[in-house]
C-alpha cells in the first residue's frame, strides 16, 4: 500500500517572495487549506515544508513554505511533486479507496475466471472507470459501480468483480 499520495506539481514561482504555483493533482484543491506540511520530492531526497500561506487562482494553488523567501529558491523546486502521508490524506468514506492502492490490485470474476490487474482508474463525470490488464487481451474497461464491483481486498491485492453482459464486446 502506498503510504504518500502526491496532492500537486509545483509548476512555477509566484512573485519575488517565494511563493509558487501548484497544479493540484487532488480531487480537493480546497484541502490546502487544511494542510500543515507537505513533502517534496526533489528527485534527491524529500523535504518536509511548512505551509504558511495558501492563495487560489484560477486552477491554481499558490503556496507559500516556511524558510523558502525568494524567488531563485522556489525556482529550484519547479516541476517537483508535492506529497502528503497516508495519514495527513483525506478521510474516506465506506467502499471509497485510493486509486494508488487499487492499481496493480488482482481482477477475477464471481466465478474465478482471471480478468487480470488494474492498471488505470479513468475518473469520468459519472463514475471511475477501471482499466484492466491482462496479457495478449484487449483491455477490459469496468465502470466502478457497486452492480460490478463485488469485493475489494486492498491488504490481500485482490478485487473480486461482476462483468455486465456486453462489456467484453464494447473493447
């Protein structure tokens, strides 16, 4: 299970004062807000920052860290990820997960059949959509719906699903 789910990239600075800019990469941008600490992943090493000031624009997240206070600073972390830990994540509700632990999660169907792993969540208007694989067959697209997902074992790697008559034949 990932234990850090990545909230935004630093796409660029705002300002002379070290502020930068950040695309949220979260369902929330609002939950900055609520954010004490982040982690950034310099491709070096990680760095816990302390937030102490959040703005919005447009969809943006304009950051402010404690100790970065210029411009050429804050330029250093362009592109870098921002992360929080699994413990500073949103709350989920009941049957709500992850989409970082439901990748590579085992697929069979009610009646065991081997469907393979989950390789992407596409994340439409209605529902997600799970994209999964298995070699030398076309992907398999499953609306994640409770009338096809049956059971979900994050801890034991598996999701046990109902396939809708049709479904093969839409890929």
């Amino acid at each position: 299970m990932e234990q850090r789910f990545q909230v935004g990239v630093i796409t660029s600075t705002h300002g002379v004062r070290g502020e930068v800019k950040v695309f949220p990469t979260t369902d929330d941008p609002a939950r900055f807000k609520k954010l004490k600490q982040v982690i950034l992943d310099t491709g070096k090493e990680d760095m816990e920052l302390e937030i102490t000031g959040v703005k919005f624009f447009k969809n943006m997240v304009i950051l402010k860290f404690k100790g970065i206070d210029d411009m050429d600073t804050a330029n250093k972390y362009r592109q870098k990820s921002l992360y929080v830990t699994r413990e500073n994540a949103v709350k989920l509700e009941k049957n709500e997960y992850f989409i970082a632990d439901l990748i590579g999660l085992a697929v069979s169907s009610e009646e065991g059949e081997d469907l393979g792993f989950i390789d992407d969540v596409l994340q439409t208007g209605a529902n997600d959509v799970y994209v999964i694989k298995k070699a030398g067959e076309e992907d398999l697209l499953l609306p994640a719906i409770k009338d096809c997902v049956k059971e979900v074992d994050i801890e034991g790697g598996k999701m046990v699903v109902h396939v809708l008559p049709g479904l093969r034949d839409l890929n």
